[in-house]
C-alpha cells in the first residue's frame, strides 16, 4: 500500500499554505483575525443569508490573493484535524458574497500503486464460503488489516462500548487499511437469501455501538455533523462526488471517488449502513418526524443517501466486480486490483474484435467487386 501522504506530496495543503502565509505580516495578521472570526459566525443553510461583521469582510479580503485560498487536506495525510481547521477557517474568505455551495476540502490524489490481495490461502475455506467470509478471511491474513480491525472489534463491543472510541477506531480502520480490504469487507456481494452474508456485512459497521440510540431527527444530526471539522469535510466529500447533477441521474464524478467519498463518513455523526440483510440499500439512523417547517429540507438530506442512484450504481459495480474476482481463473494467486481489472479480457470489453471484423468483411466485398 502507498504509505500515508505526507504535506509535500500534497500539490498545496493548508498546512503548507499556512506556513507561507504565517512569513507575510499582512496574510499571518489576516488569517489570525479571521480565525477569531469563525467561532462567531454559524454556518448557513442555502436559504440563510451569511452575516459578517465588516472587520471579518476585512480580514478575508485581505487572503484573496494568498496561498490559502486554494489549500486541500488528504483523508490520509498526518494531522489532518489541523488542516481542516485551516482550510474551515479559509472557507469564510472564499464564500463571501453569494451563498456558496461547499466544496470538497480533500485533494483527490491518484493511487500511485495498486493495492495487491492474495487468494492463496483461502482454500482453507469451503468452496460454497459467501464472499463476506472470503473478504473477512483476506483481512485475517494481512496484518495491518488484521491489527487494524480488531482494534475497532474490540472498541465496538460489549455492553460498555463507548461510542467515541468506536467511532474513532472505525476511521482508523477505513483510513488505514488498505482499499481494497477496506472495500472487499463493507462492499462483497451477497445473495438475497443469505441472511448470514447479509449480517455479517452489515456488521462491518458494528450498528450497535457506532450508530446513535434512538433514531435522533436528520437535521440535529447534520448539525453536530457540521460543528466538527472532520465530520463536516466527509459530508461535503460525499455531497461533492456523490451528487446527481440532474434528473436523468448524472453523476458528478467517477464511482471510485463517490464510494471513496461515502467509506469515508463512517465512524462520524453521519454514519451510514445497509438497512438490512437482504438488500444492498443504505441509509442514515435518523429520521425527519417532528422537522417542522424543515420538512422537506429534512426530508432532501435523508433521500441523499437512500435514493441516491449515482450511490447505489457505485455500491452494485464494485460488488459485481468483487464477485467476478472469485469466479475468475487467475494465473497465479496473488493479483492486482487495478491491474488486473484493466487486464483481463473477461472485465475489460475488447473494442478491436468487431472493428477487426468489419475489416475483414470490407476486404472480402472489395475482392468480389474487382
């Protein structure tokens, strides 16, 4: 696996743009003042206009030109926390004016090596294992997966689980195994019938300890979501790549990116799973009786996760995609998933086939003609 980026792998991470800026009187004095700023200032919905006292429209004004305003953090880069307090701090100065829909504060940097995975080893299974079980025994016999889930296992369980600690053990799993362990144990396919495939699926997620008692309203949940850096910035993350652009169901970016973007809410306020274990829908554990007036606001963010199509097209293409690696006949036993997602001809459609014999076919024509 890539090891965790580090700020100069970063094309301008707000840590970075921080230190420059802390060396300009001007831009350090700015940034301070505005720093001071965003504890007094609330988020807005859409339909709420942005205060701001004059001397924070100052403050900001006065970055529009720095290094600062265009800085991104990393779902796997050290001090993440602290660059997200910057770049939420920054935020102010480049939303003034117009209501300004949030954008992503992640830098989508490019995997520079494929993660590998060995099925060398599965045979110790019975062949008619579902590919949950499959999944959970890949991650038994990597280490770093191993350690890394039950760490949250543990977290996660008994009757006196904290839910901070689970929550923060969740991250740490999903931001530090690998991606296609991560992936293979929340995403493998299984069939309807099979509760047991089903539960142990949902269970990556461990409902009982990292979702909240009860089910509070959506928007309260939204709300604590929003206070927190963290939280908030994978809420943007998933509405940035998951979001339909239309009504015929455009999606704003790959499918990579959108299922990237929704591994990363788990073990925050916005926590999703699967609603059951027969189905591969999602939802949120909250719901919108007693909004109000909000109702449809409410109503809007609870279906951005239920109904969201470029979500569901995202989740089904990765577990068609996992159910095809273990009905292949691989060459050897340890393979790439990039690699060999590109490679084999039984996942990658070979466009030269027909036009090789609509050639040949023009060749014979033009024969018989002369």
């Amino acid at each position: 696996a890539d090891p965790l980026p580090t700020e100069g792998r970063l094309v301008n991470s707000c840590i970075q743009a921080k230190r420059k800026c802390q060396v300009d009187p001007v831009c350090s004095a700015a940034f301070h003042h505005l720093n001071s700023c965003t504890s007094s200032i609330s988020t807005p919905s859409p339909t709420q206009e942005l205060l701001v006292p004059e001397d924070c429209r100052e403050a900001a004004q006065h970055l529009r030109n720095s290094s600062l305003m265009n800085c991104t953090c990393h779902r796997r880069m050290k001090n993440q926390v602290a660059c997200l307090d910057i770049y939420w701090t920054v935020h102010l100065a480049r939303s003034l004016g117009d209501y300004e829909m949030d954008v992503s504060p992640y830098e989508d940097t490019v995997t520079r090596k494929p993660w590998k995975m060995n099925l060398s080893k599965l045979n110790m299974l019975k062949p008619d294992s579902d590919l949950c079980l499959k999944f959970a025994m890949l991650c038994t016999l990597n280490d770093k997966c191993d350690r890394l889930r039950k760490a949250y296992g543990e977290a996660c369980s008994g009757s006196r689980c904290q839910r901070d600690t689970c929550l923060r053990q969740l991250r740490a799993f999903f931001e530090k195994a690998s991606e296609a362990h991560a992936q293979g144990l929340l995403l493998c396919p299984c069939a309807p019938t099979d509760q047991g495939c089903g539960q142990r699926r949902r269970n990556t997620i461990a409902p009982s300890c990292a979702l909240p008692s009860g089910a509070p309203n959506c928007l309260e949940l939204q709300s604590l979501c929003v206070a927190d850096p963290l939280c908030r910035s994978r809420l943007v993350d998933f509405q940035t790549h998951c979001h339909p652009l239309d009504i015929l169901g455009t999606c704003a970016t790959e499918q990579s990116r959108c299922l990237r973007a929704y591994m990363g809410l788990i073990g925050t306020a916005m926590t999703p799973n699967f609603v059951s274990n027969v189905n591969i829908s999602v939802a949120l554990s909250c719901t919108c009786r007693g909004s109000g007036n909000l109702q449809e606001e409410c109503e809007q963010l609870e279906e951005s996760f239920s109904h969201n199509s470029c979500l569901m097209e995202a989740i089904a293409a990765k577990m068609r995609f996992h159910s095809q690696l273990f009905s292949q006949d691989w060459e050897d036993s340890t393979f790439s998933v990039t690699e060999r997602k590109n490679k084999n001809p039984a996942l990658t459609p070979q466009p030269w086939v027909p036009s090789l014999f609509l050639c040949t076919l023009t060749l014979i024509l033009l024969l018989s003609l002369w």
